[in-house]
C-alpha cells in the first residue's frame, strides 16, 4: 500500500474535524481565588514555623514524674500550718499543676525564676497532708526589677488533692 503526499497532514493548516489529544490537557489558569488560598497557605506555614522560635511556645519538660512525695507530714505539722515552714513564699502563681514550677521569664524592667527544690522534704519534693487534704511541693522564687525590687525565697505550691 502506498500513501502519497497529499495524505501527510500539513503543518501550517488544521485539520478537517481536529479531535483533542488524551495524553496532554493544557494547563487551566489559576483564579484569583486560588491565588489568594496559596498566599494565605503559606502565611500560616510562615507564622507556625516563627512560633517555634520563641521559647515559651515550646512545651515544657515535665520533671514532676522524678520527684517523690511523702504519704505523711513526717513529724513536721503544726495544728494552726499547713505547709511548713509558715515564712515560705505561698501562692498560686507558684504552681504547675500540683508541684512547684521550675521555669521562669524576664522583660523590659523585670526576672523572675521560680526553681524546683528535688530533696528538701528529707529526702522528697513535697508533704502530704490528711486533714485538710493538701499537697505541699517546695522550690525556690526568684524576682528582681528596675527598681530595685529583690525577692529569693523558698517557696512552697501548695494545692488540694
């Protein structure tokens, strides 16, 4: 069978009924729409990655599980103290959870730290009282300010259990 010249397709005109090719498809042009869901996809990429950077965005380590408590006061109790002793620094900003924090912060004109004590209940972290039922867990705080304010106390979260 031979084919002649007049059979080969020409380049410069299309054919007669030209019919789509199904191995390319010619690439749709991105809306306005789409545009902007690709800005906005990559600012929140861009925000959560900057997040990671700062610090206290971080979660913190749980040293809590290393520390023990005693099941008793272990003969230091006062009938009118709960948590001894009655100097220590108490208060509910000293607390992470049930056990003392250990971590701290510092801005413009202030420090502060506040540092878990791991022994100082004779050999423990915290004391357990029964009656009321209160957890004392003890540690240490720390503030300093442009005014010369000085605080470095022990200090003691004391919470319900």
């Amino acid at each position: 069978m031979m084919l002649s010249l007049d059979a080969v397709p020409s380049t410069m005109e299309p054919p007669a009924d030209p019919k789509p090719s199904r191995l390319w498809r010619p690439p749709a042009a991105w809306s306005r729409r789409r545009v902007l869901t690709a800005i906005g996809g990559a600012a929140v990429a861009a925000g959560v990655a900057a997040l990671d950077l700062i610090p206290w965005s971080k979660p913190r380590e749980a040293f809590a599980a290393a520390y023990t408590t005693w099941s008793t006061c272990h003969g230091y109790f006062t009938a009118t103290q709960i948590c001894y002793p009655a100097n220590a620094y108490f208060n509910s900003n000293n607390c992470s959870g049930t056990w003392h924090r250990n971590d701290g912060s510092s801005g413009t004109c202030y420090v502060f730290k506040f540092t878990h004590n791991p022994s100082s209940c004779d050999g423990h972290n915290a004391w357990k009282w029964t009656s009321p039922n209160r957890k004392c867990s003890d540690g240490w705080y720390e503030y300093h300010d442009c005014g010369g304010g000085n605080i470095n106390r022990f200090s003691i979260c004391r919470t319900a259990f």
